[in-house]
C-alpha cells in the first residue's frame, strides 16, 4: 500500500473511499474523496481498490450533487427572468428592452484540502461565481484571513476544511471545542473575519466540514455551519452554500429552506441564520470599449 492509494475501511463495511495520505508503521492516514472526513486507520482494515466504488452512499451523493447543480442553474435562468421584467417595467418609457450588468458577491474560500479545493474552484467556474481559492491548513487559517480580508475583500468567506469528533478523547463531550480535530480552529478564522466585519449582511461566513461543532461556529458568527447532527458532509455543501448567497439578492434572504434541503448532506449538515444575499444588478449594460468612438476631451 501506497500514498495516493484509494482505499475502504472492512470495519465500515466500504462505505466511504478514501485516499490515504500517510503511512506509519501499521497505521494509515486517510481522507475521503468525496466527504469532508479524515481519520486514521489500521493498514489491515484497509482494502486497496482501483478505482473510485460506487457504494451506496457514494451514488446517493452523486445524485444529490447533480440535483443540487441543477436546481441552482434553474435558480439563475429564473433570476435572469425575474432582472428582466422588474427592469423593464421601471424602464417604461425605453423604446427598448434595458440592458443590464451582474454583479454577484465575490466569494473567498480558504481550504484545508487542495483536492477538494480544486473541487470547490472548478465549481465555482462551472456557476459562474466570481472566487478566489487558498489552500490553508486549519491551524493558519485565522492569520490567513487576516492577511487576506482587506486585500480581496470578499461578500463572502468560505471557511472548511476537515474536522470530527475525536476518538482518543472517550468519553467525549460534544458541547466542548477540545472534544472536536478543527473545530477551535475555524471558530478562531471566524472570530478575525468578524473583527474585520461584524454585520452578517455584509460579510457572509460559510464555516466547517465534517462533524464540526454547529453551534460555536453560529456563536463565532458564522451565517451557515456544519454540521446540526454531527454527520459526515460531502466535500461541495460549502460551495454550494456560497453559490447561493453569491446569486441571491441584496434585497433577499437567501432561501433557508433551499439550504437545509437541498444541500448533499441535508438539513443534519448544513444550517444557519437568515442572511441577505449578495448579488446586484447594474445599469445600463457594460459596454464593448473596443467598439467605442470616443473623442479625446483631457489636456
């Protein structure tokens, strides 16, 4: 066995793949290839596979995830709609349908993983919204958001990584920071974003992975978290947290019920605080410079 090496757990009965990471003695460490989960496993309860099983839970997520992409494209083809008409009834006295310009919040996503950031960013283009992506171990990233905030300052901060419940700490306590892998640190991360900005509307905080204490990260001011029921979360439910607050409008909450259920994880994933959205629109439609004549007026 190798790193890199795809893997299943015998114990778990193969229900998550993973990658492993690490090797040491007769122990592996392993992440999983599409939830956002990192553990430690003995090597005899590892089988080696050649490619990626579709396990139950791993088609359910595909589906999920797929249903989840679409239902957002629809969200934006009726957005486009809704822009149009409200456009053009307070443009009535246009002798033409108004051009318009979007502006959707701009997102900065800082990822404990680089498979799964790679992931995230691909997405993020797939939708159109406008991201920058850092590869971040969990402990850095407070002072990394601290150093980053003023310089891209983003409409929304996306915050996650890996984390859970600890093992070695038996019996554990799940109202306690010290009972969690990264929980601390990204309740720290979310403390320096709200030192940079307090007001929930006007910079929205998507915080967690799998298993991270929901209800300190909410404390912190995170807008959304992971994870209510202490569940796995699949590796995309913070992008498509953020998709939805980047294309909701400034002059709307973002739809609770659309992130409770129609995340991959779920309402036992995902939740959060009624937020605005972030997304503006602009008139008249930008311009093709290259197409303009202009007359030179500056001495």
């Amino acid at each position: 066995m190798n790193i890199g090496d795809l893997v299943v757990r015998k114990s778990y009965g193969g229900d998550v793949t993973f990658r492993v990471e690490g090797l040491q003695l007769d122990a592996a460490v392993i992440k999983g290839t599409e939830f956002r989960l990192i553990a430690d496993s003995p090597v005899d309860d590892l089988i080696q596979v050649p490619y990626e099983p579709q396990s139950a839970k791993t088609r359910q997520a595909h589906i999920k995830a797929h249903q989840t992409l679409s239902r957002l494209q629809q969200n934006r083809m009726e957005q486009a709609e809704r822009n149009r008409e409200g456009l053009v009834q307070d443009w009535s006295a246009a002798q033409q349908e108004p051009a318009y310009f979007e502006m959707p919040g701009k997102v900065l996503h800082l990822d404990g993983d680089p498979n799964y950031l790679k992931k995230s960013m691909d997405l993020y283009e797939q939708l159109r919204v406008p991201a920058e992506g850092q590869y971040v171990h969990e402990s850095a990233m407070a002072d990394t958001l601290y150093r980053l905030l003023p310089k891209v300052r983003p409409d929304i901060v996306v915050i996650t990584g890996h984390d859970g419940v600890l093992k070695t700490r038996q019996p554990y306590d799940l109202y306690s920071l010290g009972s969690y892998k990264n929980s601390q640190n990204f309740v720290s991360a979310i403390q320096v974003a709200r030192q940079y900005e307090r007001h929930l509307d006007a910079l929205t905080i998507v915080a967690g992975a799998c298993q991270s204490h929901f209800e300190a990260l909410l404390r912190a001011g995170a807008n959304f978290a992971s994870s209510p029921g202490r569940i796995l979360i699949h590796a995309l439910d913070p992008v498509y947290v953020a998709a939805k607050a980047s294309f909701t409008s400034v002059r709307d909450t973002v739809n609770m019920s659309d992130v409770l259920h129609n995340t991959i994880s779920g309402s036992q994933g995902v939740g959060g605080v009624e937020t605005r959205g972030s997304y503006r629109v602009g008139l008249p439609g930008l311009n093709d410079l290259s197409t303009l004549k202009v007359n030179p007026s500056a001495v």
